[in-house]
C-alpha cells in the first residue's frame, strides 16, 4: 500500500475475519456479525467501522485483516479498498497471528515505524466524534507505549474483559495495572463503583515494530508461522498472548456508546425500546398482552402473552430463546455441528 | 349433476366456504384451513374429507360449496369434480344459508326425496373405516329424521358443543334433547362423565325436501334469499338456526378419532409428540432445555430454555404463543385488521 514514509504516518488495521456464533441465525460462517446491520442505521457493522475511522485515516491507509472465506463480502462492502490493503489469512487464527500478519505486511512496505490503530469490526459506536477524539490519543500515547482503550463502565457487566488502571498517567493514558478476566456480578458491582475499572474494548494501538518485537518475544511461534506456513500459528489472542505479558501497556479512556454487541441482549441494547419494553428490528410486530420481548427479523412476528424472550426471524430459520439464556446460542450452534447440518451454520 | 332419481339417491354436500381465524398464520382468506395440510399426511384436510366419502358416494353425486374467493382452491384439488356439483356462494353467510342453497340446487335437479350427507371439510378423522359406518347409520336415518353425528368425548373438553342424548332410540339413532353450549370445565367434567353427552360434530343428514321445509318454516328469509339475492341472507348457522328449533333430531354415535382442529392445540393433539413432549411438523427443530413445546413449519426452528409455547412459522409471517392462550390468535388477527395489515389476512 502507499502512504508517506515518516514516524508520524498512522494506518488503521480493521479486523474482520471474525466468525462468531453468538449472533445464530443471523450470523453464518460466510456472514458473520460484522457484515449484519444490527446497529442504528442501515449499514453492517464493517461498514460502520470504516466510515468511523475515515475522517482520520485515508482509504489508502486502511488495512482490513479477514479469512480467505470472508475476503469477497470485504471487497463487496469495500470496492474502492486498494487490492494490497486487503490482508488474507489462509485460516482463522485468532488476533495475535492476524496482527502479526498486517503487521509485517506494514514493515515490509517500510513502515515498521508507523502506528497501527487495530480496530475489531463488529462494535456498534454511537458517538463517533468521541470515539475519533479518543483514538487521536490512542494514537499520540502509541508512539512510545502499546495502547488500549477502556471503555468507562456504565453497569455492573459480567460480559466484558476489565483493565485495572494503575496510578501513573502519561497525557490521557494511564499505566494498565493488569487485565481482568470477566468478572461475576459481585466483582463486576465492586469493579463500577471503584472507578478506575474500565471495559477492555479490545482496540490496541502501537508502532508496528513494536508490536513484532513484543509478539517475537513471547509468541516466537506466531511470527515464524507469519513468515512460512501461516496454517502452523496458534490461535491464541493478542490480549492473552502478549498484551498480559507485558508491563508497558497503558489505555485512554473512552466514552462513546461502546457495546461489543455480543449477544442478542447486547443487539437489543443498543435499540431504543417502545412503551412495551420491547425492541422490534425489521418488519412488523403485532403484540398482545406481551411485554419486553426482543424481535429482530424481516417478516411480520405475532406475539401473545409471552415476556421476556428473544425471537430472531431470518429467510431459512427461527430462534426462540429468553434474554436470560442468550448465550446459550453456542448450544443451538453445537448441536446443529453435530448434526451435520451445516447449510445452517 | 347426474345421479338416479329415485328416494335412496345419497348426495355428499362439502362445505369449504369457512374462513376460520384461529390457524393463523398458516390459514388465511385465500388458503383457509380446510386448504391445509396439517393431519397427519400430505393431503389437506378438503381432500382428506372428499377422499373419505368417495368410497360410499361416487364424485358425480358429491357437491363442494364454498365462495367466490375459494373456488378456484376447490378447482385445483379436486379437477375431476363436474362444473354443476361446484356450488359457489356469492358471498360467505354461514352453514343455513350454504346449506339451503345446496338443497335448492339438488331440488331443483329432481333430488327433493335425496338424502343430504353435509360435512365439513376442516375436520380430522383418524379412523375412516369407523367413519364410514357411522355414515351409513346417520343416512339411514335421515329417510326419516334431521340426524346429526355425535362423538363420543374422550376428555372434558371446553372448545365444543355439546348433544344431550334422550332415552329414545330407533335402531343405530337416539333422540337429541338439547343442543349444549360450550361448556365451562366443570360441566365438561359433569358431561364426559354421564355418558349421554356427545360432542356435536357438525355433521348433517336429511332429506333434501325435509330440510327446505324446515328452514323455510324457522329461516323463511334464508329461503327466499338464496331463490333471490344471496346476500341478503343473514349468516347464521343451521344448528341455531333450524336444528335446535326442531324436535326431531337424532344422533348416531361415532368414535373414529375426530378433531375440529379448530386451535393449533388441537392440530398437534392429533400428531403423535416427540420424548421431550413436543409436537413438529415440517422443518427440523432444535431444542436445547425446551419441552412440551408445538412448533409447525417448513424452516428449521432453535428452541432454548422454553416450555408450552406454540411457535407457527410461515412464508411471511411468526406466531409465538403459549398453549394455554392459543384462542388469542383471533386477538392477532384483529389487530391486523384493525392496522390495515391485509397482506397477513
């Protein structure tokens, strides 16, 4: 790709080789949640992500990471993407070794000292003027540390990875203490009322040498399988893998109306509801005597005395689950594997 | 229409003008629910009725009446009925209208001394070898009486109307009574336990002169509507109507597995469950932690942590419900017509 050979030049990395299931129906192998329009507006989440970043970052500096299976729904959503700023990875192998891979693709170009701003595709934003302020300091703060955003906790959430913010700051970063795994509903209260707890939006920032050194350093293994056989990499997470490893991580603060949207709750979330407390994507909704019921789906759904559950309509299936059990789409998914039905996965 | 003009000639009149609600979304104005395959089988439940009665009474002398909107349903599965045996209501005015009208075109065919066998066509019968014998006791009869079928309860059901059996009886026929309102469950109870109590089956047999007499006797505007503009007839039905105004009407007793199938509980009553409890037809399901649970169409349909609910899936269109509220489909349907929503009636 092109883009001027000096410290300062910064490229965005959008991750998009994502395939999960939590979204079951309307997630599929060849049509994960990132290329859905489930937040406000008509666009998939993808092509939100890109619009985002734009203002900041030319088309020409934008690399979007994905699997070999993916890359056609990319350059459909994408045209004017230049051919070389689409990165494919043979096989999907979690964000260590596709960071690893955009990466060295970047210090190839003779760009191992620019930032790289890595932003998952399938995050619903709402404020995305506060979201470009915020990465502006991600940015700043990546010339000398490797960077994260923590998201300030609005609720007591037992979805989402914590960052432990230590005490020092540096401009508007602050030293990362350490990261939290998800915490129980006890911990996640003791972590909102403490303050300086803030959700791990899993958007990292650093120069692309930095990040192979480090990933060199603790992850050997990935960075050889970049360079050969991509296939060998483990599939391991950048947080998990390096990140944690390291103690010169630090985050900007963010207030954006972040949701990773990681379940049909989440989905739901992000969408005002009507006086019934229910929230309605897509086609009509006819409801009798039912309350706080979650329905997302083109055709028209009926609902009767029922409250509380999540019905998602798509062309070829039917999913009927109450919010409490939202995760336990993995369940559906699992059986439909065993099953071998895969013209539904 | 052919047949002999002599007094044992025996007409089927098939009435598949209803409209019926309560299967929606499966049932609509165009495609009613005798139009429905929905017993077990691929037939709809109007070609399982002509099917049934074929064996007693050859197609020449078997009338269809339904309205204007469903002839051409009438047509396409039945192409082998003659033109003048189908017997289309200008506009749908319930059975004593569709019933005298089907008598005036057999009286004014010569058929006065015929007997008139009128059966729904948006009924159940598992057993049809029993049906057919039950058939022939009730035209037997009918030389004499205004018969009707009778079933025999198997549970204390709240959803039908009722015959009250007197002590008379004349060979496979006993008196009726009374015709009984649907009951509350405890009269239910009462009735399935005194043992002369019969589920009215809506099934009909006369003479063709008898039954004009007597409607023009108790519905003297029913007479002279369908004699002149058909519309103009009240929609009322022959059982409020003429039968129990009557004093001579007998009932012979039938136990053939019949169903109105008049609530989508009842259509999967007559489906054998799975051994989670739980009834399907057409696509595949998926249940994980769900039980006792109805679901109906051709998509696959995921079930999680649900139990009760009936899950109705159409081309256009979802209804979920518990079992337990499945008379509210007339609730949805309202709502529809209330908002406009013809495209889902």
């Amino acid at each position: 790709m092109r883009g001027a050979r000096t410290p300062v030049s910064v490229y965005a990395v959008i991750l998009a080789g994502g395939g999960g299931v939590r979204l079951w129906p309307a997630s599929r192998r060849r049509r994960p949640k990132q290329f859905l329009a489930i937040a406000p507006g008509a666009r998939s989440l993808f092509e939100a992500t890109v619009e985002r970043v734009r203002p900041l970052i030319p088309l020409e500096r934008l690399l979007v990471v994905t699997t070999a299976g993916q890359a056609a729904a990319v350059r459909a959503t994408l045209p004017a993407l230049p051919a070389a700023n689409l990165v494919v990875e043979p096989v999907a192998r979690n964000t260590a070794p596709a960071i690893a891979l955009a990466a060295r693709t970047l210090e190839r170009a003779g760009q191992a000292e620019a930032v790289m701003a890595v932003l998952p595709s399938d995050h619903v934003v709402t404020d995305e003027a506060a979201f470009r302020r915020t990465l502006e300091q991600a940015i700043a703060a990546a010339a000398r540390h490797l960077v994260t955003v923590g998201i300030r906790p609005t609720r007591p959430e037992t979805g989402y990875g914590y960052l432990e913010l230590g005490s020092r700051s540096e401009g508007d970063a602050w030293e990362v203490r350490r990261f939290v795994e998800k915490p129980d509903l006890a911990r996640a209260r003791e972590y909102l009322a403490a303050g300086h707890y803030l959700w791990n939006s899993g958007m990292v920032f650093f120069r692309v040498g930095r990040i192979l050194e480090e990933t060199r350093r603790h992850l050997p293994e990935v960075v050889r399988a970049v360079d050969g056989r991509y296939e060998d990499a483990p599939a391991i997470s950048l947080d998990y893998g390096v990140m944690e490893k390291t103690a010169d991580i630090w985050a900007v603060r963010g207030e954006f109306g972040w949701s990773d949207v990681g379940s049909w709750l989440a989905v739901a979330d992000v969408h005002p509801p009507d006086a019934a407390g229910q929230v309605r994507l897509g086609g009509p909704l006819v409801a009798v005597d039912a309350k706080a019921n979650v329905v997302i789906g083109d055709k028209l759904v009926a609902l009767v005395g029922v409250e509380g559950l999540v019905v998602i309509v798509t062309e070829d299936a039917v999913l009927v689950i109450p919010k409490e059990r939202v995760q336990d789409v993995r369940a559906v998914v699992a059986q439909l594997e065993q099953r071998g039905m895969d013209t539904y996965l």
